[in-house]
C-alpha cells in the first residue's frame, strides 16, 4: 500500500471514529509515527498508546507524536482537525497552536514542533475580509509561522506544517483533496523534521 492510500486508510478510520472522543486522530497519529520510523527514528511514541505529557513552563500539556533521546523528548507533532465552523474555529487553533509551542519551548527551546493539520472541506466557508476560503487563510497563516530555524529561533513558532484537506462528505478511500499536493508536502515535512532534530556531525 503506497503511502497516500495508508494515509486515505487513516482518514477514513478518523471520519468513522467517535468526534468526542479524545483518540480520535490516533490513526493519523499512527502513520506519523509509521513515517518517522521509516526514516530510521525508533523511539517514537503516541497515537493509539496514548497521548504524551509534555512539561511546559505554564504547564504540561498532551502530545500526540514524541520522539525521545537520551531520555528527554526532541520532536513533537501535534495534530489538529476542522469540522465545523471555520470561521470561529480557525482562529481559536492559531491561537492556540502559537500559545502551546511557546509553552513548550520556555522549557525546552531545542525541541523540534511539527503540526499536521486536518481541514473537513464540508467546513469551509469565504471570509468577508478578503474573499479567501478560510482552509487558505488558516493554511497560509500557520506556513508564515513554520519558519523556526536560524536565526529565527522565536518562541512560538514551529519547524514544520502539514496541511491536509479532505471531504468526509465523499466515499471511503477517496476523501484527501489534491493528493499529489498532500503526498509531496508529507514527504517534506517528516524529511525536513528528520533532518532539524538531528545534531550535527
């Protein structure tokens, strides 16, 4: 099974999961994981064995996807989904996507933050600001951010973005929009995080 199909096959499990429940992305969590581990990362932990807590300055907060070294955790993916109200729901996940990475990096400014984000397309909407749909505002907004790398090493921004938009409304194992698009910029993101987290020779 390529890795767009395994992915349609984790999204499909998502779509069908109960919406309140706190596992609910777990599969995605668990192809990150089947990703990470492909690229030679053996330690990495979440998805569907639970969610992590991760100590931050304010306070510890759950994880979806930890990869761990010499017993303190380098790599942190947190996953985020949209089914319902872009317009008041995109703004309230930017918020909070800067407010827990800054949390986090107080503590440990050497971890590397990766989010993958889901956006059901049923959701969507135009803003009246600009005539954007708020899928493109929300995924333009988090790409402004995911610029942490010399000599920006700002607290609350992060290292890399996935942006994944899909169609609940649409049959099992066709639902990812623009495919193409979603399988190269999954590639980037786990190649780019792999390569951020590991030290130099």
């Amino acid at each position: 099974m390529n890795t767009i199909s395994r992915l349609e096959d984790a999204i499909d499990r998502v779509v069908e999961n109960e919406p309140r429940s706190s596992f609910r992305l777990a599969p995605i969590a668990d192809f990150a994981i089947d990703q990470f581990q492909q690229l030679g990362l053996s330690d990495v932990r979440g998805g569907s064995s639970g969610e992590l807590r991760i100590r931050g300055l304010a306070r510890a907060k759950d994880w979806d996807v930890a990869y761990n070294f010499a017993g303190k955790p380098r790599l942190l993916v947190s996953l985020k989904s949209i089914w319902a109200n872009a317009g008041g729901t995109v703004p309230n996940r930017i918020d909070d996507l800067i407010g827990e990475t800054a949390n986090v990096q107080q503590m440990s400014p050497e971890i590397v933050v990766g989010y993958v984000l889901l956006f059901d397309v049923s959701a969507d909407s135009k803003r009246r600001v600009d005539n954007l749909y708020w899928s493109e505002f929300f995924e333009s907004a988090v790409k402004k951010i995911a610029i942490r790398k010399a000599p920006l090493w700002n607290q609350g921004l992060i290292e890399g973005t996935w942006f994944i938009k899909f169609d609940s409304r649409s049959p099992k194992g066709s639902r990812i929009e623009d495919p193409p698009k979603v399988s190269n910029e999954g590639n980037t993101f786990f190649s780019a995080l792999d390569s951020i987290r590991k030290p130099p020779d």
